[in-house]
C-alpha cells in the first residue's frame, strides 16, 4: 500500500539527508540504536510524575551548555577578577544577563526537580527489587547535584559566597576521621585563599560534571535495562505481588515440613488455616 508520503519524487535536499544516514547507519547501526534507546512499552497508567528524571537530565544539558558559555567570560581570580568578570557576564556581554539567570536558577531548579524524582520513586517503592541499582546511582547523582550547587556558590568571589562556604566547608572538616582531610582537599590547603578558588572551579567544571554525564548513563542502562516501574495501584504489579507473596508463603509451608517433628496438617486443610489466617 502506498502512502500519500511515498507519492512523488522526493527534493534533492531529502534524498541527501536520507542518504547521509543510510550510510552512517549501515557502518554504526546507529537506527536500530535509536529504536532500541527511544521506543519501548510503557506500563499502563504511567503519569507526568514519571518524567520528573527527564526533566532534570535536561535541566543538566542546559547547565552544561550555559555553564560551558559562562567559563568564556569567567576569570578565577581572587585579587577582584572573578567579581568583575561576573560583573562584567551581566552587565556588557550579550545577552549574558540570561545565560547567567539561566545557570543561576537553573542550580536550583535541578535540585529540586532531583529531589522530587527521588521522593517519587521512594514513595511509590519503585526502589525495591530489582531496581536496587538505579537507586543507588540515582542517590549518588542527587550528592553530586548538590555538591556542583556548592562549587558553583562560591565562584561570584563575594561576601556572601566566601562566608557561605567558609561555614559548609567547616561541616565537612569536623566530620570525624576523614573530615580534616576532606577540608584540606577542599580548601586546597589549610585556610580559604586564591587555590581555593582555582580547586572550586576545576571541580565544578571538570570533576562534577563528568561524574553526573557518566552515573546518568548508567541509570540509563538500569532503567532501559529493568524498564520503568509501574504505579502502585496498577492490577498487574498487585497480581505479580499477590503472587510472590504466595510462593513465599508455599516455600515456608514446605520447609516446615520438612523440619524433624514437623506437623503435619491434613490435606483438607486450606494453607490460610495451616498459617493460623482467618
């Protein structure tokens, strides 16, 4: 059967494009890719709170790009130069006023976006087996989002930020055992002053961020893996529960009986009554 985009000859511009990813597709297989990575089933009943993890993995590729913008124009310098240069983004850059609000609040808004994430799948126990992992890697990126929010604070080089993090930094080293360490990493040395500044920087442009892309690949591969879990009030998961809850219970029925002196009910007896259940 024809269809009405098949009917006619097709511009030189489309058959270019086509044949441009005919070619990268017969050497990468970067289709079948892209099928496998975009098109899967969804469990019935999916709702817009289950895109709360997408929505913060774009709010982090807007942090990078805005971020990648801001380091053209941001000067490390504690002698005044941070300052300025920051003055210098808002005020005379091009439209760098909203490249910076953007990065700004953009901090912000990833943090919570991630936290409700997190609240989401831990109230609906999408954390339970087998998705364990993607827990875990999902906790490790809440720590780094909030420890990039940290770096980032202190980089404007005022009052305001110098102080803010003078006092988070001094949390961290009275920690015990590895606190004093870890306040001297960050510090990069034993008191706040210009390497600070340089360690602060390359840890919220470099260290940070590559943490986040490479945890955000493997909750992908978890969650691609593993598929999306379903609601709690979906019939289906409650039947699968229902289920394995009632092999769990023929499993401890059977080791029972096979225990010395073990009772043994009689078959009439319906497996509610051998539990002592009305």
């Amino acid at each position: 059967m024809t269809t009405s985009r098949d009917i006619g000859p097709k511009n030189p511009a489309q058959q270019v494009a086509e044949a441009a990813v005919d070619f990268v597709d017969e050497r990468s297989g970067v289709k079948t890719g892209a099928r496998w990575f975009l098109f899967r089933n969804i469990p019935a009943g999916t709702s817009w709170f289950q895109t709360l993890g997408f929505t913060a993995m774009v709010v982090f590729g807007m942090q990078a790009i805005t971020g990648i913008i801001l380091a053209m124009y941001y000067v490390p310098d504690t002698q005044g130069g941070a300052y300025a240069s920051i003055q210098r983004i808002t005020e005379e850059v091009t439209w760098g006023w909203m490249v910076r609000g953007m990065h700004k609040w953009g901090a912000s808004v990833m943090i919570i976006i991630v936290f409700l994430h997190m609240a989401r799948v831990f109230i609906w126990g999408a954390y339970k087996y087998p998705r364990e992992l993607t827990w875990i890697t999902g906790a490790f990126l809440l720590l780094m989002t909030m420890f990039m929010g940290l770096t980032g604070y202190l980089l404007v080089w005022d009052q305001k930020a110098y102080w803010a993090t003078v006092v988070a930094v001094n949390i961290f080293a009275s920690a015990p055992v590895l606190g004093p360490y870890i306040g001297d990493i960050l510090r990069a040395g034993p008191e706040f002053g210009p390497a600070t500044l340089t360690r602060f920087y390359s840890i919220h442009m470099l260290v940070i961020p590559a943490g986040i892309a490479t945890f955000i690949g493997l909750h992908l591969y978890f969650i691609m893996r593993l598929g999306i879990s379903e609601p709690p009030w979906s019939k289906r998961r409650l039947r699968i529960e229902r289920d394995e809850e009632d092999a769990r219970r023929a499993a401890v029925r059977e080791h029972a009986k096979a225990l010395p002196g073990a009772v043994a009910y009689p078959a009439t007896w319906s497996a509610g009554a051998k539990d002592g259940t009305r």
